[in-house]
C-alpha cells in the first residue's frame, strides 16, 4: 500500500511537469544582464550582434528537438522558447533578444536546481556564441 502510494506520486509529479501550464508573462521578459555568466539552473550569454544574429539563433533553435516557441519572434526582437528534456519532459526555457548592438540569451531551468550545464551547453551551441 505505502508502494502503490510512492507510485503514484511520482506518476502524479511527472505528470505536473509534463501538463503544468506555461506563464508567459514570467518567462518572456527582457533580459537583465549584460555579461556571461552562469548559475546552478542555467547560464546567460551576451555578444555582439551581427545583422541576422537573431534570425539565425532562431533557426538554430527552431531546429532543436523537442523545442518549440512560447512567445515572440524575430521581428519584435525576443524569442523565447521551451526545450523539453528526452526522458522526463522538464521545460527548460530560452530567451533571445537583440538589443544596443548585441544578442542576448538567457537559458534556464523551471523545476529543481541545477540543470547539470545542460542550459550552457544549449547556448553554447547557438552560433552566434560558439566558442571557436
């Protein structure tokens, strides 16, 4: 019985992260920092913007498994998107924005703490910030 119980709140838990509801207004802001940096649940990436910067992060990103926009698009400057991990389903989120001659992204996780660099990694991959 105390088994069945574990169960199902594990059931109940992945169930929560798969169907809870996306908060736009939370998620699609405009991003604060101005320098590279990264946290225990995502990373931030800044560098000069060439003349398609954003729409060639936003193809890169669009390419992506298992993502897929949650707000905004290239002409208003920002994008953000929802990246879903392969086994379990958590969302991760990435925003993108042009702004003063640079691009800006910020990836982070929504439920736990740390995201294991999977979000620096992501970003990282983005080829406007490549490392080369």
């Amino acid at each position: 019985m105390i088994f069945g119980g574990a169960v199902l709140l594990v059931l109940a838990g992945l169930a929560w992260v798969r169907l809870a509801p996306h908060d736009t207004a939370r998620w699609h802001q405009p991003l604060r920092y101005d320098q590279n940096t990264d946290f225990s649940g995502g990373a931030f990436r800044v560098a000069e913007a060439g003349p398609d910067a954003l729409q060639r992060a936003d193809q890169h990103m669009r390419a992506l498994d298992r993502t897929v926009v949650l707000a905004g698009s290239v002409e208003e400057g920002r994008v953000t998107y929802v990246t879903r991990s392969k086994v379990f389903g958590f969302p991760d989120y990435t925003t993108i924005e042009v702004r003063d001659g640079h691009i800006r992204a910020w990836g982070r996780l929504r439920f736990g703490t740390s995201d294991l660099g999977v979000n620096r990694d992501r970003l990282e991959q983005i080829p406007v910030f490549a490392k080369t």
